[in-house]
C-alpha cells in the first residue's frame, strides 16, 4: 500500500467518525468514538513510520551500494569480460573471439616460474585505504580493489619496496600484476613506470643498481624500454623498442627473471627483453617499483597486485655455456629404444629456445646407457639416443645440423657402480658440451 493509498483511507475514518459524532448518542458511544478516534489515529501513525523506516532503509542501501561500488573498485577489461561470461551472455563482441586465429604467445616466449615461493603478498590483511603492512615507501599509496582482489594503487612520485624476509639469490623470478586506468596521452606525459634491481633495501634511489623502465603514454611513445644501469663499472644505458600501447589501462602479468647477470622480462608471458649482462657486482638482491607523476587529481591508477618471487635454478643457458658443459637425466627414452618420452619435451623446448635465439651456441649431444644388457647394443643405443635428440631440436627448432655434433659413448663412462635402480636411473643421462 502506498503512502497516498494511506492517506485515503485515514481521510474516510474521520468522516465516518465525525458524522457518527454528529448523532444522539450516550455517554459510552462517545467515549468509544473518542478511543475509536484514537486507534486510528495511531494507527495511521504507525502506518507512516513503517514508509518512513522503509523509505530510510532503502536510502542506506543506495549509499551503502554506492560507497563500495565506489572510488576504490575498478575494472579491467578482462573482469568485464569475465563478469559477462558469468551472466551467461553468449552475445560477446567478435573481438574477443579468438577461435581460429593464430596466437600471438610462442613456446620460445614463455616462462613459467616453477621455483620455491621466497615471498608473495595479495594484501589479504589489509584494509581498504590504507598502506600495505608489509611495504615501505617515500611517497603515498593505499590498498583499493581490481576486478575481485586487491592491489596497492601508488601516488605521486617514489619507491615502493616490499618487505622481503632475505635478500634474494642470484637466480630468481619476480611476477606481479601491474593495472593502469585512465591513461591519456595529454596528460600523462611524464608518467612512468620501473622495476630497480639494487643492492639495499632502501626507499630512495640506490647508489649502485639496474633498471627497466616503461613510459606510461597511452597514446604516446609507449614504444620503447629504457634500460640502464647506474653506480657501477659497466654502464649500460639504451632504449629498446617494444610498442605495449594496447596493453595500457588494464591488467598486465609482468615476470621478470635473473640468472646471474641476465635478466629476462615477459608481459603477459611474452618475452620483450633478454639482456645477458646488465647485472653486473652484486646488485639485485633487492627490488625496487618506482613510479613518476601519478596525480590521482587526473584519476590516474598505476596499481600493483598479486606479487610473487621464486627461487629458480640456474639459467639453462649459462650451464650450456660452461666449459665443462653439463648432463641431465631430465630427457627420458623408452626401455631399450631410443624414442623420446613426452615428458621430455619441456627440458628439450628450453633447450630449443636457446640455440634457436642464440645462432652462435654450437652443441655437441653425448648419450650414456646404464649397464643393463650387451656392451655392444648398448653402445649403438647410446648414439642412437644422442641422435633422437639431435633430429627433436633440429625438427621442432630449425637448429642446423652443422651446429649439433652427436657422440654415444654407451656404459663406458659410469657415474657409479651401477648396483641399484636408482644408481642406473642416474647413469641413463644425456651430456651437453659446447664447441
């Protein structure tokens, strides 16, 4: 029933009382006028107070709804994308339909970090609005939500350092969300963004470090890294061109990783930059994120979330270089036969990578048996083996055969005295040397 409804029905009690007023009636018919009077009067109170209430519940919900949906919740295209798909809207515009189009990622591009988790922080503790607990930083910042977790969205111009328990090793996979909103071109001019590699803990620029820097433009130069390093004996100062315009003003997976003096970085698991060198003394044993010129005025958003480091092993690509190469028991062959198990490929790809990018490494593929079986038979399995390994990196990688020299030297060279499962499981190996 409506407010006017009640007004109504309370207008045609009072006629109806006022008229029966009007009657020869005893003392008890108008004193029961007078409390039927009453009763409907309040009545017609409490009718009120309940639209009153009702109206002022309401109005709070409205303000609560508004105040989360606002300032602190922001959107990337691919959680509205995702919110549509959980709506059951089949109706998706054709360009997010990739089916039947070629993919931009290539296996040659991926990193996968599959290390042991040093850190990771999502914010979960932290309160809206405020600064992370476990960050330090010499400008602002507060806790807000992207899609449906949490990112540390920066302000002004700084550093910002999480709080890592230790220093970090010299192989290491750093992975982040980075999101950006509200980018124009006209206004974002100075705007920046860079990962630090230094050799402190400090939230001012380092006296020795490295790092990669990216111009936030959206509709600028947005086209290029700048990597330098600073404070040490090689100096390494250079532009390198890579246009990740499309991917500003929304969420971005951002890996970087370091083998010793190589650091790689991946956006969206593609490869952009591998510099072999830039990391040179002992920097890099901590991050820095630093920002310029986010002037949330402007409703600008450079925001951090989902951060994770891994310890990694050594980079693939340094032990091949070793002079004394190395061997693996990570490629696997059927019993008795030298065709390779699938498990395999994930070693073999890397592998594939390298000499693929880097037409200089020229290999030489040693196979090794255990001492199962006829010396003889053996032997001819081992080189079989080194050849199947050979004709994979050649077959799937384009590598040349010139640059890949294979030798089998059987059950000749034992890691062991082949006594047990496990001693011949390690004597089945695969040798790598360069020449």
């Amino acid at each position: 029933m409506n407010t006017t409804t009640y007004c109504i029905s309370i207008k045609y009690t009072f006629l109806a009382i006022a008229l029966l007023g009007t009657t020869s009636l005893g003392f008890s018919q108008s004193k029961f006028l007078k409390d039927l009077r009453k009763t409907a009067e309040e009545s017609a109170k409490r009718a009120m107070d309940r639209k009153v209430d009702e109206k002022a519940s309401q109005v709070t919900e409205d303000a609560v709804d508004m105040i989360l949906d606002a300032p602190n919740i922001f959107r990337s295209k691919r959680g509205q994308i995702k919110d549509t798909e959980e709506g059951n809207d089949s109706d998706l515009s054709s360009e997010n339909d990739t089916s039947g189009s070629s993919s931009a990622v290539t296996v040659a591009g991926q990193f996968i970090p599959d290390g042991q988790v040093m850190y990771k922080d999502q914010f979960e503790r932290d309160a809206l609005g405020d600064f992370p607990s476990k960050w330090e930083t010499n400008s602002g910042g507060e806790v807000v939500t992207v899609d449906d977790f949490k990112a540390l969205r920066t302000s002004g111009t700084g550093y910002y350092i999480p709080n890592l328990p230790t220093s970090l090793p010299d192989n290491y996979a750093v992975e982040f969300d980075l999101f950006t909103y509200n980018l124009d071109y006209k206004t974002t001019t100075p705007l920046r963004f860079a990962i630090h590699l230094v050799d402190q803990p400090i939230i001012s620029r380092a006296k020795k470090g490295a790092k990669i820097e990216m111009p936030l433009w959206y509709k600028g130069a947005s086209d290029y890294f700048l990597i330098e390093s600073y404070g040490t004996a090689l100096k390494f100062n250079n532009k390198i061109p890579y246009d990740y315009t499309d991917k500003l003003n929304d969420l971005i997976h951002v890996t970087l990783v370091k083998n010793g003096k190589r650091v790689r970085l991946f956006l969206d698991e593609i490869k952009v930059l591998d510099i072999p060198t830039l990391i040179t003394e002992d920097i890099g044993q901590y991050i820095q994120f630093y920002v310029r010129s986010v002037d949330l005025q402007k409703d600008l958003v450079v925001a951090i979330a989902n951060l994770q480091i891994t310890e990694e092993g050594e980079d693939l690509r340094a032990r091949l270089l070793k002079k004394e190469g190395f061997s693996t028991t990570a490629i696997l062959f059927h019993t008795a036969s030298d065709q390779i198990q699938p498990s395999s490929f994930k070693f073999l790809n890397e592998l594939g990578n390298i000499l693929q990018e880097d037409g200089s490494i020229n290999i030489q593929i040693i196979g090794h048996t255990d001492s199962d079986g006829d010396q003889n038979s053996n032997q001819t399995l081992s080189e079989n083996r080194a050849k199947s390994v050979a004709a994979y990196l050649s077959e799937n990688f384009g590598v040349e055969m010139e640059r890949l020299m294979t030798l089998g030297k059987g059950e000749s060279e034992p890691l062991n005295k082949n006594s047990n499962a496990a001693e011949k499981a390690a004597n089945r190996r695969v040798e790598f040397k360069t020449f």
